[in-house]
C-alpha cells in the first residue's frame, strides 16, 4: 500500500537533527512522497534542501503563511518569485490563507493583523493569477473570507486546496462548486469532529487528499503524541472505515490524486 502526505511540515524535524529518521519511517510505512509546505523564508530553503536530498521522495512548496506574516511580509514576498525558480523545483505556492485563531485580543491590533495577512494573502493570489501553480490555503475560521479573495484574484480554482479541512459540509460546498478541494488531517479522526467527517463524506473522492501537517495533530491512535508523516496512513485507515472502501483502494485513489494535484514526478 502506497500514500502520499500531501502536507507536512519536516522543517520542524530538520531543525532537531531527524529529518532523516522521520523519512525512513515513513517510507517503511508505505508513504511513498511527501511534500513538505513552506511557511516562511527561513523554511523554504531547508524544505529545498530536504528535497535536493531525497529526490522522488520529497517534494516542497513555498509561501507566506497567514501567522508568519509580520513586519517584514513584503521582504518575504518579494523573494518569492525567485524562490519559485530554485531548483529542484517547488510543486507549489503556499501556505498562503487567513487565520483568525492566533489574533491578539485586543480589537484594533486585531483588525490590524488580519488586514496584513489579507494584503499578503492577495499578493500571492496575484503571483499565482495565469500560472498552473497548486495553491496550498490554510483557514482557520475565515473559509468565507478566503472564497472570497480567491473568487475576486481570478485564480483557476482546480488549482486551489483547502488544506487541513476542519469545518463542516456548509463551508465546504462553496469550495467544491467551484472546483476547488479540501484535504483532511488526523482531524477526522477525533471524537468531536463529526462535522469534519461529515465534510469528508462530501468531498468527491476523484478530488480527496490526506495529510498530517505534521508535527500537529497527530491522528488517533497517537493523538497527543507529536505527529510525523508516517501516521498519515491511521488517516488513510480510518477513512477507509468511514467511506466503506477498502484501505487498498483508497490509499490508490489518494495516491493518485495528490500526485495530479501537485503534478509529482
Ligand atoms: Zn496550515
Ligand atoms: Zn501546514
């Protein structure tokens, strides 16, 4: 059985010595690709790095992540467009998105903050306008905000994942009708996320993609525990069980999606 985790984060296991190790069990455990998501300046060359290293294997994407962007955003956009062109090649542009959860309390730095990751937001949808480039978009509570930008950029919506899905069918159907897709993390596994299951039924599986964001969110039966790209398959497993469809085919089908998707070689 073959998977691919279609977004993690290895930075965080190359900044403590184990990519290495992270990859190897992987690999045993049957993912067979990994691509692993920029967030930041200072993670997209260890991401190309990784990826130098394990051709076939590892691929990566760079953008500006919604909580990365600080002061220096138009710094860090205006190294994107040469970032792009690095070789080995990145399959992507993003994390790029809004994320509401991580705002500071008070309202006016609030609003401030939300606005600077809608002006970066913007910036990359503008760079992605006209190229085939996958769009990797992280949300947290701004699913409705993001259609929006997404819908006014004029970018190609087959273009366009919602990755780590949380939110219910009502918030994902404006994404589907447009052609995009949403991907789904050990979320899916935990006992309150009936809403994110329900999602995940919704999704068509011709579109259906699994990851594990890793370190985060490790999936039952490790929840709790830090989370690597191995475990994508109690994803994978689980799912199965919830859509009646054998793991065998499912890993296949998510397999080979997620390698369209990203355009994997
Ligand atoms: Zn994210
Ligand atoms: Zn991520």
């Amino acid at each position: 059985m073959y998977l691919v985790d279609s977004h993690t984060h290895l930075v965080s296991f190359a900044r403590r010595g184990n990519a290495g190790d992270a990859i190897m069990r992987a690999v045993e455990a049957g993912v067979e690709r990994m691509v692993t998501v920029g967030t930041e300046p200072d993670d997209w060359s260890i991401n190309r790095d990784l990826a130098a290293s394990h051709p076939g294997v590892i691929d990566y994407t760079v953008g500006l992540h919604p909580t990365s962007v600080d002061d220096q955003w138009e710094a860090a956009l205006a190294a994107l467009p040469e970032a792009l062109d690095w070789e080995p090649r990145p399959v992507g542009l993003g994390e790029m998105g809004l994320d509401r959860f991580h705002l500071p309390g008070d309202p006016d730095e609030a609003a401030r903050i939300f606005a600077r990751q809608e002006n970066a937001f913007r910036a990359q949808l503008d760079l992605a306008r006209g190229t085939a480039w996958p769009l990797v978009i992280h949300s947290r509570g701004a699913v409705e905000a993001c259609v929006e930008m997404i819908d006014e950029s004029g970018v190609d919506w087959t273009q366009v994942v919602f990755h780590c899905f949380s939110d219910g069918p009502e918030l994902l159907a404006p994404i589907l009708e447009r052609g995009g897709r949403a991907s789904f993390t050990g979320i899916v596994t935990y006992k309150n996320a009936e809403k994110v299951r329900e999602s995940l039924k919704r999704q068509p599986l011709d579109r259906l993609m699994f990851e594990t964001d890793a370190p985060y969110l490790a999936p039952v039966p490790k929840r709790g525990k830090p989370n690597e790209p191995a475990y994508v398959r109690y994803i994978a497993e689980f799912c199965a069980e919830i859509l009646g469809m054998s793991e065998e085919n499912l890993a296949t089908l998510t397999t080979k999606n997620a390698k369209a998707f990203y355009d994997l070689k």
